[in-house]
C-alpha cells in the first residue's frame, strides 16, 4: 500500500519536522517498566525457547548523544548482572530507542532515503528508510550470543506521521549479517 514518490525533494524538511517532534518527546519521556517475553527461534526446524523479563527504560545523556538506558531485570527484579539468560541464544537491547535514529542528535550518523506515503494505524504516514554509516554512527547496536558481546550496525525503516511527525513505527535490521558471530539476520518492529 506504499504510494512511492519520485523525488527526494521532502526528505529533510521530515527529517527536520520529525527529529524537531522527537526532541520535545524525548524531553517528556518517562521512565518505564514493562513486561517482556523474549522468543528465540533456533535449529531447523526451528524451535522456540520464551524467557520472560521486566524491560526498564530511562533517559539520560551520554557524551553528545541523548539516550534511553534500557536494561533487563528477571520478574522478580534481580539486577542484570545475575539475571540467567538461559538457554536463550541472542539477547538484544535498544527497542525503546529504535525511534532516535531520526533524532537531531543522531541524524548525522546515518543516510536517509524517502520512499513515499503509506496509511498505517490510521495515519498517513511519511516512510523514511535511514541506514547508519560506519564511519560516523556514534550510538551502536548491542547484542548478546551466547554470553559474548557485540556491536552491530543497522538500518530500518520509520513511519513518521504526515500530520503531526510523530514516529508511530520503526523496523530495524541488520547493515549485514555478522558471520563471525554466527549471525545472518535479526529484525525488530517498535
């Protein structure tokens, strides 16, 4: 249902509109303490494994870049440190942040592409593809595999609402697939 568009003559005024929205939503952001079921998909055919946790997230600024603190708790609120992740394979973090990508502070770090209109939740919406770029991405993605750490670069895609550029989706992915780690794909929907 994507009506495409042929010029990319709009992309920094949405940008500009959207990362201005994001700004005083980031100011009034609450801390927030919700229930989490992680699933993880492993083998073929696959088989799923479900952990559940108490997902935590709260402002802060860290250097030159505003951030959400995000971090896991068990449901009866060990600290992460002791939190046993199980026979989990990957652990991620950041959903709660996926929208800052198209922040003033973090624009610079990716490239951005416009690709049209598309109605979702009942809202036109801007559809804007943005892709971090090695060399300048200051906020990362961290994952955890088996215990190990590591970094990751993403891309993905936002629907910033026509009328008031609120961000009201964000799909993330890999920039490439992390074969060191094991790692061919992951995808979020925030």
């Amino acid at each position: 249902t994507l009506q495409p568009i042929g010029s990319q003559d709009q992309l920094p005024i949405i940008l500009d509109r959207a990362g201005q929205t994001g700004a005083v939503e980031y100011q009034e952001f609450p801390r927030i303490s919700c229930e989490e079921v992680v699933t993880s998909e492993i083998g073929s055919p696959p088989k799923a494994k479900h952990k559940k946790f108490r997902y935590i997230v709260f402002p802060r600024r860290a250097g030159d870049v505003d951030v959400l603190e995000e971090y896991r708790t068990d449901p009866e609120r060990n600290l992460p440190e002791k939190l046993n992740f199980g026979d989990l394979f990957m652990i991620t973090s950041g959903f709660a942040s996926a929208w800052m990508f198209i922040s003033p502070d973090q624009q610079h770090d990716s490239q951005f592409r416009y690709f049209g209109t598309q109605w979702i939740q009942n809202r036109e919406c801007h559809v804007v593809g943005f892709a971090q770029d090695p060399e300048k991405a200051r906020a990362l993605g961290e994952l955890q595999i088996e215990g190990k750490h590591a970094t990751v670069y993403l891309q993905g895609l936002g629907w910033i609402d026509s009328e008031t550029f609120q961000i009201r989706r964000v799909v993330i992915w890999l920039l490439a697939p992390r074969l060191d780690i094991h790692l061919n794909s992951m995808t979020a929907t925030v």
